[in-house]
C-alpha cells in the first residue's frame, strides 16, 4: 500500500512457521525489485520509506537460520483500497406483480444489493476468492411474506466471474433462509460451498440438481403458498464445487420442516431460521477427538425447538455424522436456547470443537453439553474474554424481557460469572471485546445499558461506546477497533477510517460484507460495497506493528467464526486465544502440513 512516500508491505506469518515467541528461530527477508532491503525479526509488516511506486516486493521465512522460497512478487495497490468489479443479476417480476431488483442504484440499505461474503480458495491457487449472496430488493425476513429469490456469485479478486447460481423459487431471500458455507471439507486443497437448496434450482453450470433424491424431482414444481412462503416440498443439502457451482452430491436435508405450528406459530416464522457453520468436531471414534478434517454443520430453530446435524463430505460422498435435537429427551434443556447465531470453539481442550448454540452449548459429538436456561438473544461473543480464568468465556444478551439483559458464562460449563438483572428490556445488541489498557480482559457492554463493563470483575469502568455492533483489529495495538456501518474507531472515539463510497449489509444492523484476516500480517481486511452494487472494495491497515501472530485463518476458531459470519445476524470472529493489551504469546496452532 502507498503511504505518502513509502511502500507499507506486509505478509502472513503462517500457523507452521510460528516461533512461540522466539525471534531467532524465525525471521523474514523482504527484497525490493530482488534486492534484500531488510531482515525482519520483531513483526510481518514493513514500511519501505522512499521506495518508488512501481516497487516490486517478495518476502522469504528464515527458519533456523534456513531460507525458505520467496513468495511471489505482490506490486502495490494503485488506491488505498481494491476494488473487486461485480455483474448484478437481471431482475424481474414476481408472480404476483412486483418487480424486484439486485441493484437499484439508490443508496439505502432496503435496496436490492450484494450482501454477505464469504472466502475460501476454490481453484488451489493460494489466493483466497469470494462467494457472495445477492439479496434482491423484495428480500424478506422469516416474519414477512412475500415472494422472492436469491442469487450466489463467486468472485476471483481480480473480478472475474467463476460462476452464478440461482437458487430458484423454491429458496427465499432473507438473512434467516440461505447460509451458505466455503471451506476445504474434503481436504483437497480447493474449497466447496455447501447449503440447503431445492427443486428447482441451478447450479454454477446453469444445470437443474440431478444427484440424489434431486434426480427425481420436478423442477417445474413451484411449492411456494400465495403469501410467498415455502412450507412444503423436498428440502436438500448440496455440496457444490467452488471453482466452477458444479453440483457434487445432494442429499435430503436432515431436519424436514414437519408440522410447521411444531416449531412455535402457524405462519412458518421459527421453522425456517437456520445457521450454519463448519467445525472440527468428534469424527474419529469415541474418544471425542476430531480427525482435523472439518465437518458441515446445518441447523434449523432456535426460538423453541433447535437442531442441528453434522455432515462429512469425504470422497464425493455426505455422510451424517450426528443430530442434536432438543425434542429428544437426553437434549431436552437446549430448546429456546439459541440465538441467531452459532459459535464452533473447542471449549474444553479436547482437540473437536463444540457449538456454542446461544444460552446452551451442545458437545463435540452431538449431545447435550450444558444450557443456562436464559433464553433466546440476539448477539453472541465466544472468546478468552477473562484471562484470569481458565479456557473461554460466553458474553450474550438476552430478548426475553423476563431474564437478564446479558450475562458473562463459562463456555464448558455454562456457569454464571456475571448476571444483569432484569430490566424488562429486549436487548437487541452486545460486544465483548478488549478495547481499553485501561482493565484486564475484554470488556462488555449493550444496547440496553449505558455503561461499559469489566468481563473480569463485572464492575462498571465507563460509559458503553456509541457503537454497540461489529469488530476488527486494525491499528498497531493489540486493542480491538469498533466497526459500525461504513466507519472504524478505537474504543474513545477516535476515527481511523471512513469510506464515502461505500454501503454497509442488512438495514440497521450496518455490517461489513466480510471482516477477516484475508491478507498480511494479522490485522483484518474489511470488505464493504459500492452504493450500486457495481464493486466491492477491499480495505487493509497500513500501521506499522511490532506485534507478530500468524494469521488468523490458521486458528482454527477464528477460521470457523469466518465460515459462519455470514450466518443469520453476522457477528464478528474472535479466536481462541488472548488477543488484547499485555497479552502472553499465543500457543502455537496445531496443523499438520502435507
């Protein structure tokens, strides 16, 4: 990135590479046009002061005093930010009259526009390329009929096009309906994209499902009722492939719809909120260890009745692992427990994760773990938020008016740290985040309150930030920044970036296409769009950090919290380790490299 006269450059540190905290076993050099311009041991960043425009970097890992490849060379960016050109899909008209729109060229956040996104490597270049879902203007929530229908794109970065898929009629539009997940699930080195799907429709070749039962199905069939809703008809799990939308296997999604007045109203409200997510969790026997290979998590309910089922893609083949479901008596404490939300954590150190599902959390093999019995909430934040105690900590908000507006919980145990009391208040938004030296740990606060809290000691340490929605690393220190809408500020207001030009996702919740750490060094990247929908731009830090962790992608919680960050009502990623002020080095990751 151009800053002023100087080149900031900066590189992943990748999870094989990390030294625990010791600079002598790894360094980095860093060549200007294949000449060594610096030996960089104390970070993964570098400001080249005076190097001209046009200046061609690559970056080789000394390891043991052993110098590995260079890199490819990377130039600079030719503006603060990339920008990724986008095609918006062709409108139309639903059947009952109304013309809808991807893109209607306004600037309001109910306009039809490219919503959430999600990365992953389809094609084994070793450069991350987006899925994104296109949302059109009549895009409805659970609670609202109407007819309407989403589009999924894949983007290289450059803007090139791999593929479209319409999900056709019998899918609808809305933050609640079309979690869509990309990651490596068969361990090939190129990721696929999984989600529920149904007749009708096309993969990224243009053609009709035709594995499974969807070789049968009529794809003519049209099972919407006359409010637009779809309540009836064959429902599918679909693995795609991600270089091209091909499908590769379909199979019947595992939770079927039922009676709908089952899952809480008459309407079809609760029986079609669903989560996603992909998750290490126990597939390797008894013993409750993962193999390391990721498993594709779907779930369906979370006002009353939840589940959620786990799936292996291995050698072309869906394979269900388990379901937890809380009509079964042995799950029977994790119904209304969810949020809309879910967070995959290894919380108890046995190497396969877990689902932090809401209030409750469900075990790495699918039983029931623990439930506080709180309720429903809106926002939901798994991380080491208390470093004084031992493993992670769940902060989350409450909707119900009867039960605490938040609460501080043991993530294995669902014990109670820390309880508001209740104030009547449905509330709505929470973060959890270490955004001031000022205290140990993170610190807590929410729509419902005016103060900012300690997660630690639970004590009242200020007045809550104006900001209660998204996060992202950005600066130089270890602090967490507030993001909200098309801004980023540190935890006292000040501003670090504001984008003109760009539109935030889902009317008042103003969250980014994507935050994640997709580039060099640790901070995030965040991904917002142009009003129009025409270009999605891509902005990076170009502080300086004396701070060196290997990317976030290789910790395998964050990398599971950015699988499902486009899930529902997107929450930002945390790790599974203390990032904040006076942190100790993070453990090292455990990845077997091929």
């Amino acid at each position: 990135m151009r800053v002023g006269d100087a080149n900031y450059v900066g590189w992943r540190m990748l999870g094989h590479e990390y030294d625990g905290g010791d600079p002598e076993r790894v360094a980095y050099r860093l060549y200007r046009d294949g000449e060594l311009i610096e030996t960089v041991e104390d970070s993964t960043n570098y400001l080249d002061t005076g190097a001209g425009t046009g200046a061609s970097y690559t970056v080789s890992a000394v390891i043991d005093g052993t110098e590995c490849p260079r890199s490819p060379a990377a130039l600079p960016w030719a503006e603060p930010f990339l920008t990724i050109p986008l095609e918006p899909p062709p409108g139309g008209t639903t059947p009952d009259g109304v013309e809808y729109a991807y893109d209607v060229g306004t600037v309001t956040r109910s306009s039809g526009s490219v919503n959430d996104a999600s990365p992953g490597d389809v094609d084994g270049d070793g450069q991350y390329e987006l899925v994104v879902i296109w949302e059109p203007s009549n895009a409805k929530d659970n609670s609202q009929g109407g007819h309407t229908g989403p589009v999924l794109d894949c983007y290289e970065l450059s803007g090139e096009r791999l593929w479209r898929m319409d999900l056709g009629r019998n899918v609808r539009a809305g933050a609640h309906y079309t979690q869509f997940l990309v990651y490596d699930f068969d361990g090939d080195g190129r990721a696929e994209v999984a989600l529920r799907t149904a007749p009708g429709t096309r993969d990224g070749t243009g053609e009709y499902l035709r594995t499974g039962p969807a070789a049968g199905d009529d794809d003519e069939a049209d099972y919407r009722d006359s409010a637009g809703r779809v309540l009836a008809g064959p429902e599918y799990l679909t693995v795609f492939e991600g270089a091209t939308g091909r499908e590769l296997t379909t199979v019947d999604f595992e939770v079927e719809r039922g009676s709908v007045d089952a899952w809480g109203d008459d309407y079809g409200n609760r029986v079609d909120r669903f989560l996603a997510s992909a998750g290490f969790v126990s597939d390797a026997g008894d013993d409750g260890i993962g193999s390391g290979r990721p498993a594709i998590l779907m779930a369906r309910g979370y006002y009353t009745r939840a589940t959620v089922s786990a799936w292996t893609y291995r050698d072309g083949e869906l394979s269900n692992l388990w379901t937890a479901d809380s009509d079964r008596a042995s799950s029977g404490p994790l119904a209304g427990q969810g949020a809309h939300s879910m967070v995959v954590a290894d919380v108890d150190g046995d190497r396969a994760q877990e689902i932090v599902y809401g209030a409750a959390m469900i075990q790495s093999d699918g039983s029931f773990g623990c439930s506080t019995g709180l309720g429903h909430g809106d926002a939901l934040h798994v991380g080491d938020l208390v470093p004084s105690r031992p493993g992670l900590e769940v902060f989350m908000p409450h909707e119900d008016t009867s039960m605490p507006t938040w609460h501080v919980r043991d993530a294995a145990s669902c014990d109670i740290i820390h309880r508001s009391s209740s104030t009547g208040a449905d509330n709505g938004r929470g973060v959890a985040a270490d955004i001031t030296s000022s205290h140990p740990g993170a610190e807590m606060w929410s729509a419902a309150h005016s103060e900012l809290r300690n997660c630690d000691s639970g004590e009242v340490v200020g007045d809550r930030p104006s900001s209660t929605n998204f996060l992202i690393y950005w600066d130089a220190d270890e602090l967490r920044e507030l993001e909200d809408g098309t801004a980023i500020h540190k935890g006292d207001g000040t501003l670090l970036l504001s984008c003109d030009g760009c539109m935030s996702n889902n009317h008042t919740k103003a969250t980014p296409a994507l935050t994640a750490d997709l580039f060099g060094d640790w901070r995030e990247e965040i991904i917002w769009r142009t009003p129009d929908s025409s270009a999605l731009r891509v902005y990076t830090t170009t502080d300086v950090t004396q701070r060196r962790i290997y990317t976030l992608m290789h910790d395998p919680q964050y990398r599971m919290q950015v699988s499902s960050e486009q899930t529902g009502y997107n929450q930002p990623p945390h790790t599974g380790f203390l990032i904040g002020d006076g942190m100790p080095d993070p453990p090292a990751p455990d990845l077997h490299v091929p």
